[in-house]
C-alpha cells in the first residue's frame, strides 16, 4: 500500500511540471544561423508562427522589415508598419509581424 500511494504522489507532482504545448519564445542564441540576429543586442529573438513554412526555412516578417530591409529601427516600428497594413506577402495582406516569409515568397509595399 505505502508504494502504491508513492507512486500516485510521485504522478501527481511530475504532472504539475510538465511542459504544456509548444514553445512560443525564442532565445537570440537558438535562432536559426541564417537568420542573422546578433547575439548581444538582447535576449529574445522573434518565433515565427506556425504557417506555411518550416521554421528553419523562413523568416519572420518582422526580421525581414527591420534587419534586410531596414525599413525600421526596432520592433515597435516594424509593429507599425505592418498593422497599417502597408506589407503584402505573394499579395495578401499580412498584419501579424511574426508571419513566416519563405525563399520565394513576394514580399510588396504599395
């Protein structure tokens, strides 16, 4: 009886540490190499969503907006730009700033 009670115990506890569902940050030090972030300018680079793209094969928006193109200087105006929703990707709208844009993918700004 004592190590079945154990055992239950045991099952509760390692239930209440378990991980729940995918991890929504990104450490700039686990970001893919391609990606380009450096390392010192903060701790956390920005996830791309889920979408149509791997994620060791896209980038997010956001990185394409204000490290390629230099169209901002830090996140919130990248924010900025895409909820004007002034950036289109093979010709749809995109207002969320971590959407995954992949290697042949039509990034415009009318």
């Amino acid at each position: 009886k004592l190590q079945f009670l154990y055992l239950i115990a045991f099952r509760v506890d390692s239930l209440a540490t378990m991980g729940r569902g995918p991890k929504k940050h990104m450490k700039r030090l686990a970001a893919p190499r391609h990606w380009m972030v450096d390392k010192l300018a903060g701790v956390y680079a920005p996830k791309a969503r889920p979408g149509a793209h791997k994620e060791r094969e896209s980038l997010p928006l956001i990185l394409i907006l204000r490290n390629r193109m230099k169209l901002a200087l830090t996140r919130n105006e990248a924010m900025l730009i895409t909820k004007q929703r002034l950036v289109t990707v093979d010709g749809r709208v995109k207002c969320d700033p971590k959407t995954p844009v992949g290697f042949m993918d039509v990034l415009a700004m009318p």
